[in-house]
C-alpha cells in the first residue's frame, strides 16, 4: 500500500525516535493530534508501527499490509456517499427544521438547481431557533454557513480523506461536490453526502471480511 508523504514523514520519526507519543508526533508536525488519527491509524494497521499504553508509538518497520486497511483505502468516496437532503436558501427556519427531524439527519445542504449555496447543521438552527426570530419567516439562507466556507470532498476522493476532512474540522458530514463551469463561472454540483455513520459502516463491513 502506497504512503502519504505525511504518513511516511511519521513513519521515520517513529524510527529515529521511537518510542515517542502520538502529542510529541502531532507537535513535531504542527497538527492537532486529532489530525493525525487516520495516519497513526494506518501506520499501524500496516504494521509499521505498534503501539503501547502510556508508552506511545514505536517502529515495527514488517510493513505487512492488514488486509483490512487496504480495503478501506480502496473505497472511493463515490462508493459510499448517501443521497443528499436539502433544503432551498428561500425555506423557513421552522420548515428547515422539521425536515431536520423528519428526515432524521444532522446536517441540510442547501441548493438552487442543485448546486451548492450553504450548509446548515443542528447548531446552527437551535442558535437561530432561541434567538429573538419568528422561524416561519426568517428563512434558512440567514443563518447558513455559505458554500465557499463549506468542507467538501469529491466522489474520486477516498472514504480515508473524507473522514480525516470530518476530523480535522469537527464536523459529522460532508457533501460530495463536482465543480461544473456554467456562464463562465465555477459552480459547486452536489451529488450526496458522506456522514460519519458512512464511514463507520465501511470500517465494519472491512473488519468483518
């Protein structure tokens, strides 16, 4: 299986220095070390690396592929994504959050002609909810987070990709996007989502072969 230049960066740390702490790792490469998560995980689902309690990581070096891992870096993005719910930018905060509920989802895109313009999540609608608003005018396009603040993936990206996107911004989804030229300007074609619970499932379904 074909490293990342960061994973390949960690595995000679771990080499020179080992055993050394997931912490000194992540402050070493100036991440976070929730950022580093997929990598350490990798790394040691390959076997190049171990693991100890209390102790940190230290250099295996078999580099024997767990069969696991390399399903799970197989998968495409395209492979797992869900249908994309989403609301209009012109929708009332309170229809918005009905559908939240009915459709039974953590986060609403929201879409003209199926391109992207905003995103809005359960937080987003509780702030506006308490506030001093009336939810049956005030539309969703006021308290959206708009599309060129929005973390995406594309559907050639891989499952790993996007969930390391989920960890490095705290978030529990994310849209799949094609960037289309229309009228000579870039636009954003949402063609579904990836959660969290997505990439769960494919961690057990590997796991499981």
């Amino acid at each position: 299986m074909k490293l990342s230049k960061r994973q390949e960066t960690i595995a000679a740390m771990v080499k020179a220095d080992g055993p050394i702490t997931g912490k000194e790792i992540a402050a070493r490469l100036h991440v976070t070390r929730s950022a580093l998560r997929s990598d350490l995980t990798v790394l040691t689902m390959t076997g190049l690396l171990d693991a100890r309690p209390k102790v940190g990581y230290y250099y295996v070096g078999t580099n024997r592929p767990d069969p696991a891992a390399e399903e799970i870096n197989r998968y495409k993005v395209s492979q797992v994504m869900a249908q994309a719910v989403a609301v209009t930018p012109s929708m009332s905060l309170y229809d918005t959050i009905v559908m939240m509920f009915t459709e039974d989802v953590g986060t609403l895109l929201v879409c003209e002609d199926g391109y992207l313009v905003g995103l809005v999540s359960r937080k987003d609608l509780l702030r506006a909810a308490i506030g001093q608003n009336d939810p049956n005018t005030m539309p969703i396009s006021m308290v959206m987070t708009p599309a060129s603040k929005v973390i995406w993936v594309g559907p050639e990206d891989s499952v790993v990709d996007a969930a390391q996107r989920m960890i490095d911004y705290e978030i529990d989804c994310v849209p799949v996007i094609e960037r289309e030229d229309v009228d000579g300007r870039r636009k954003l074609k949402v063609v579904g989502r990836v959660s969290k619970t997505s990439i769960v499932k494919v961690f057990l379904e590997c796991g499981l072969k």
